[in-house]
C-alpha cells in the first residue's frame, strides 16, 4: 500500500494528491456521522414508543385502580357492617379473569432498554408498580381460594349448623382481610400511576 501510494505520488502533484485524500477522509466522516444520526433516529423512535406506551397505559391505569378504590370503600364498609351485626355475607361469587393486567405490556417496558432511556429513580418507580400489580395478582388468587370454600348455612336444626357458621365466618373475616389488602393496594397504584404520569410528562413528544 505504501508503495502504491509512493508511485502514485511520484505521477501526480502534491496538491491533487493531498485532495484525492482529503476527499477520502470527508467521505468516510460524512458516512460514520450518517450512521450515528440513523442510530440517534432508532433511539428516538423507540424512546418515544415506550413514552407513548407508558402514558396511555399509566392513564388507563390510574382510572382503572381510582374506580377499585371506589368499589371497594362501598363494598368493604358493607362487608364489615354485616359482620359486626352478626352476619354473614355471601362471598362465594369471585372471579378474576386472567390475565387481569397487561404483564406482557408491562414486561416490555420494564426492560435494560427502558433503563437506559430513563433515568435510574423512574425506573426503580416503574419497578416499585410492576411488584405492586404482581401482589395486587396474588392478593386476588387468595380472594378466588377463599371464595372458593364458601358454603351456604345449612338448616338451623341441622347437626352441622353451628360447625359450617363457625368455618364460614372465619373464611368471611379473612376474605374481608383480602378485600381491604386489595384495597389499599389499589390505592398505591393510583398513586404510583399519578406520579409516574407527572414525571413522565417533559418526556412526552411535542403535540401529545
């Protein structure tokens, strides 16, 4: 190479030769910096993806836990006012169809890619909401097992009355135990909602 160079120098003036090089290195440099703005382009579009994501779901989201916040301060006193009156409520009718909440959706933007495009305390706030969701799941597994085992009370005169009114109250204690853990746990998502939507707010795109 070197002596090709050599030759090549030896047939042309110093001067066409040094813009034959200067050209060369202009058009390696033009090409590394289109490179990197197609690479800053793909960052953009993807940072402005999981932004466009996290806001539509964290709205939904917000709304979503507000209205269980609201059920369940009706549906709790109700439980509990019944109780104490020596009641006993029927609580055999739960379900919770699964998957409840997007994970996958969630799973997807708690990621090293979200990492790198927030900074450190939003993510550990996008991981502190993705442990609360998966304990709001677990709370609602235990709500279906409880509701599960209700019975209806067997007749006054029936030998095993008082057995199955004992058992069944003791299930309605803890199912109402359940009930107030969801409760308070919605109530941290609807916060952790609206505070991730504030802070996500400068990130949004212009005209969103």
């Amino acid at each position: 190479m070197f002596a090709l160079l050599k030759g090549a120098a030896g047939r042309l003036p110093v001067g066409l030769l040094l813009l034959e090089l200067v050209i060369v290195f202009v058009g390696v440099y033009l090409a590394f910096v289109l490179t990197e703005y197609q690479e800053d382009r793909q960052r953009e579009r993807r940072t402005e993806r999981i932004v466009q994501v996290l806001d539509l779901g964290l709205q939904r989201y917000e709304q979503v836990f507000g209205a269980m916040v609201q059920y369940h301060d009706r549906e709790n006193a109700a439980l509990r006012e019944l109780l104490e009156a020596g009641g006993l409520p029927d609580f055999g009718d739960v379900y919770y169809p699964a998957p409840q909440y997007p994970m996958d959706v969630i799973d997807y933007i708690v990621t090293e890619e979200a990492f790198r495009v927030f900074d450190v305390d939003y993510y550990v706030g996008l991981i502190g909401f993705t442990n609360a969701v998966q304990r709001l799941m677990y709370i609602e597994e235990k709500l279906v097992g409880v509701a599960a085992r209700y019975q209806p009370l067997p007749p006054a005169d029936d030998p095993d009355h008082a057995r199955v009114a004992r058992e069944q109250r003791q299930l309605a204690q803890r199912y109402l135990g359940y009930m107030e853990r969801r409760r308070n746990t919605a109530e941290e998502l609807r916060t952790l909602s609206a505070g991730l939507l504030k802070q996500l707010e400068p990130r949004k795109p212009r005209g969103h």
